[in-house]
C-alpha cells in the first residue's frame, strides 16, 4: 500500500478493516471500538474521510469472510473465537 501523501496509508487500513468488522459484528460499531481503530494519532476529520472511502464497497461480504477467515488463522492474535467480543479485546 501507498503511503499518506501518495495515496493508501495506515490509517485507510484501520479504516477499512473498522468497516469491514463493524458490518459483521454490529456490537463492534460503537465510538469506543471506532477510536481503537483510529488510534491516537489521527485527526477526526482525516478519520471521517478514510470510513467514507470504504462505505460503498461492492463485494463487501466476500471480503469480509476471507478477512475473518485470516484472523481466525493468525497466530500472533491468537483468538479463541473471531467475534465481536474476542475482537474488542485485542489490544
């Protein structure tokens, strides 16, 4: 992925992973989990740019099952279970 200045960055990532969770696990879409996935560096404006980008997404479901099917398989995580409560406590 491209850097801020160049186009994609980390905060499009969060951004775009935010979404992708928030439409699977609906418990997940409160502003304590979206300021998790904002970190504390990002502005509220810059933030609310990256989520719009992401809002219309064709294909969505597909992306998300392979999304889930990644994090049910990584290791470093290391979750019991991929869902809306496991993923809240990931620091």
């Amino acid at each position: 992925m491209y850097r801020r200045r160049g186009g994609f960055g980390r905060l499009e990532e969060r951004a775009l992973i935010f979404r992708l969770l928030k439409g699977r696990f609906p418990p997940l879409d409160t502003k304590s989990f979206a300021a998790k996935c904002r970190g504390n560096q990002a502005r509220e404006a810059s933030w609310n740019w990256a989520l719009q980008r992401h809002e219309d997404m064709e294909g969505v479901r597909e992306i998300q099952n392979h999304f889930i099917e990644a994090l049910r398989h990584d290791k470093q995580l290391n979750l019991a279970g991929v869902d809306a409560e496991s993923l809240f406590a990931v620091r």
